[in-house]
C-alpha cells in the first residue's frame, strides 16, 4: 500500500469530491478555522476567559496539533503537487499557501518558545503581536475560496494604476499637513504640534472619515479643510474605481476559462469544440476523468458550461483561446496532462498542432481526429499515438446492414456503464496488490465470471521490442499468465465494474 499516495488524497486539490473519506477533510479544516476565530473572539470576553480558560487552551492546542499535522502531510506529499519541480517541497515552503499555514501555527510554537525562556512572564506588546498573527488564520480560507484569489489578481493585473493613486494620496496627505500646520500651530499648539503629528488630521480628513478630535478653528484652516475635504472624496473614489474595473475584467476573463484550471495531473485536453468532441467530451467525464476544453469561439463557451457543467462542474475546465498560441499550454497545466485530443480546425492544423504537442509533450498520448483517410500515417510520423478516421464509423455503419444485433452490441460495449443494465469494455492494470499475479489466465476467466458475471476477452502486455508500445492478446489461452504491469480486458456491467475495480484496488483505464 502507497502510504505516502493515501495522504496525498487527503490534501490533493484535484482530488474526487466524491469518494470516500477525502470529501470531508476540507469541510472539517474550514470548521476548525471558523472555530479558530470564534475562540480568539469568546477569548476576549474576560468572565468567559476566567471561567474557561482550561477548555480554551485544550481546544487552542487540539487545532494547532490538527493544522501542524495537515502541514506536515503536504509537506511530505508535495512531491505528488509538483511533479515537474526539480526541489518541490521547497517550491511548497515559499508557495503563498504555504505560508499562510505556517503562520497560522506559529504563534502558539512562539508563544510555548518565549514561555519557556523567560519563565512565564511574557511582554505585553509580544502577547498583542501573537494573537494578531493568530487572527491572521481566517486567511486560510482563501484556499477553499475563489473570492480571494480573484482580488489578489486584480491587485497584481492594477498595481501601476494603484501605485500612482497611492502616490499622489500621499503626496496630498503630506501637503494638507504641512498647509495645516502653519495655519494652526500658532492657536491649537497641542493639536497641531508638528507636521507629522497634524498627519492624522489629514488622513482623517482626505478619507472622509472626520474623528473629530482634531479640526481648524481659523477661517484660513477650515477654508483649506474644506478643499481637502473635497478632494478627498476624489482620491478615495479613484482605487474604487481602478479596483471595480480590474474585479469586471478579471470576471469576464474567468468567465472565458482563463484563470488557468484547478486540475494538478492526469487530465485530458480537447482542442476543438465540435459535434464529435461534444459527444468524446461526455464519455470522458461520465467515465470519472477531468477534462480540459479548449476553444476559440467566446460563444461555445455557453454551449459547453450548458451541455456539462451543472453535472460535471468539478470534473470540467472550458478555455477560450487562440489555439495556435501556445501560451494555454500553462493555463491547461498541459505538462501533467495525461493525453490530447485534436480536433481543431482543418486536417492541416491539426497536423501542426500534432507536431508542435509531441515535440513539447514527449511522454503524452496524442489522439489525432482526421478526415482524410490517407493522411492518417502521416499523423503517425508525425507523433499521434492513435488517428480516429472515418473508416471506423463506415464500418460499424456497414454492420448495421448485415449483422445488426453485433454492431447495437458494439454501441453498447463502448458506452459508460452505470447500473446493472448497461455494458461496457473495459481495461484494469494488473498491480501489486491484484490477486491473479502470477496465476493462469483460465483460473482468472473463471473466477470472473463465477463472481462477478463478466467475461475477460483479452490481455495487453507490453511489447518486448518497442519501447512503450503494448500487444494486445485476442482471447488469450487458458496457459497465459497474468503479470504485474498487464492489462485486462473486460466486459462488465455498471455493477460488477464497481465490484472489480474494489478487489483489484484500480479504476479502469490507463489513468490512475
């Protein structure tokens, strides 16, 4: 058992909503960070303090332990986050996440620290600055969350127009205090006492805030308050303005899938968004898998969000790009992927895109969707692993004439079982823990069959010359032995497949 792979499960952000117990790890560390603040709040009630100060720090220390070990788990699982990084774990440590975690324990370790070594009298101001970085924990939520991303963004896309506001705010702030004082000093000495102290005075003034405590009382003073004033609510408006319309670009831009997907790995990515790749699209996700759509149409992007989405919203990523421009190659994280379908733009297009992906992609499989059939061993040399021509569908077409009841059959075993009445083919990798290792393929067709009422068809074992390259045995012989890194094949119904895939602790396919 891959120790190691189980925790990773736990702290995969591109892991399965949907199984197990690895649903409800986030749900239980957002819980614990609401009840983090929640405690930091109750804390400063003093009669509730006093009178539960024992459960406040058995709680305190309970969550610190939880958050240490979560930090602890993908600490040693990033490796599994960051497959391509040549030093992961430290790309982890300095990862804004990362960080945020850290600091969210590191008061309680400093606190601990500081208690030891000064034998439990502790400074006022350190106490004060231990419990504002432990309030800093609700930042962990952003990682559950979109919302904070998407302001951070908006910071980073505006910082120019930001920096120039800033700069001129502060320009102002200093003229109005330095104009301030030499009105006001001579009559309000204690309130306008040197400019850097009347620089409160213009900061409450410029915001529009006005404490109160501080105001002219000369005409000259309150007449440039009340331009100050004025101008204040200009200044305030301007990084509303600038930060209203980088949230509505940055809106749109997400809209159009170009936030960049959330999948780590082992996604698939469809260039071209037609009558086939809508049908190849629907296959893929109701077979578990996470796909990637690129197109170029702004309007296919409805199309696809309507057709999948509300059912398959956690499995399926739409960009709108210029597929010719490589630079979705980040967005689509196509590195980690596992495989491409093209089918986008004509059979020449799709030759260069072939091309361009084997040379950048070496180890991806690459299936090329053509319609000239000739042209399918060119697609070969130039590096699809598979090429899906018309040929197929005129033969299964040509079936329905003379042989009807093989090719409804065949429709049949290609489609996504679900339940107990639909059939499907299907393929499982043969690991260490499977049970047949070693055992006769009659003895396996047999134990099949009699427990689960599915019938093997076939091996894939890999080829001895080829490097990579697989052959696949049609009805194997009862002599034929099942090895580790063999595939099975497979018709099962929606229900034995669940059954199968649990004994032989695999999903079905290529993708584990």
């Amino acid at each position: 058992m891959d120790i190691n792979g189980e925790v990773f499960k736990f702290v995969d952000p591109d892991k399965d909503l949907t199984e197990g117990p690895y649903r409800f790890f986030d749900i239980f560390i957002i819980l614990l960070i609401v009840s983090s603040i929640i405690l930091i709040v109750l804390e400063s009630f003093a009669t509730l303090y006093v009178t539960y100060k024992k459960l406040f720090s058995n709680t305190e220390v309970f969550i610190v332990a939880i958050f240490t070990i979560e930090y602890g788990m993908r600490l040693c699982t990033a490796h599994r986050l960051y497959p391509v990084e040549k030093y992961p774990h430290l790309k982890y440590i300095i990862s804004p996440t990362a960080i945020i975690d850290l600091i969210a324990i590191s008061p309680f370790y400093i606190h601990m620290a500081l208690f030891q070594s000064t034998g439990g009298e502790l400074d006022l101001r350190m106490i004060r600055i231990l419990q504002t970085l432990r309030t800093l924990r609700i930042l962990r939520l952003g990682r559950y969350t979109t919302s904070l991303d998407m302001i951070t963004k908006t910071i980073k896309n505006r910082a120019t127009e930001l920096f120039i506001t800033l700069v001129l705010t502060c320009m102002l702030i200093l003229a109005s205090s330095i104009l301030m004082f030499h009105y006001e000093h001579e009559v309000q000495p204690g309130k306008f006492p040197n400019v850097v102290s009347t620089l409160w005075w213009s900061v409450a003034t410029l915001t529009t805030v006005g404490y109160g405590d501080v105001f002219p009382i000369i005409s000259g003073g309150k007449f440039w308050a009340s331009i100050i004033s004025l101008l204040g609510i200009g200044f305030v408006a301007l990084p509303t303005g600038i930060m209203t319309q980088g949230m509505a670009e940055e809106f749109n831009e997400k809209k159009l899938g170009r936030d960049g997907t959330i999948f780590i790995r082992s996604h698939i990515v469809v260039l071209g968004w037609n009558t086939l790749t809508k049908e190849i699209i629907r296959e893929l996700l109701a077979s578990g898998l996470k796909v990637a759509v690129v197109s170029e149409n702004p309007e296919n992007q409805d199309q696809i969000r309507t057709v999948y989405e509300k059912k398959y919203q956690n499995q399926l990523y739409s960009l709108i790009w210029d597929i010719n421009n490589e630079e979705y190659y980040d967005l689509v994280k196509a590195e980690t992927a596992y495989g491409f379908f093209v089918a986008h733009g004509t059979d020449s297009e799709r030759i260069i895109i072939t091309s361009n992906l084997r040379e950048k992609f070496s180890g991806a499989k690459i299936i090329a969707i053509i319609e000239e059939n000739r042209l399918e061993p060119l697609f070969r040399q130039t590096g699809a692993n598979h090429v899906l021509t018309n040929q197929y569908t005129a033969r299964l077409a040509a079936s329905f004439i003379y042989e009807s009841c093989v090719a409804e059959y065949s429709v049949d075993l290609l489609a996504t079982a679900t339940n107990s009445e639909g059939y499907d083919i299907r393929q499982y990798l043969i690991t260490d823990s499977n049970p047949y290792i070693g055992k006769d393929y009659g003895h396996f067709f047999g134990d099949l069959k009699r427990k689960y009422n599915a019938v093997s068809i076939g091996l894939s074992k890999k080829a001895k010359e080829a490097d990579g390259a697989r052959d696949i045995i049609k009805l194997p012989t009862d002599q034929t032995i099942i090895e580790k890194g063999d595939y099975v094949i497979v018709v099962v119904n929606g229900d034995s497949a669940k059954n199968i895939e649990q004994e032989f602790d695999v999903k079905e396919g290529t993708i584990q």
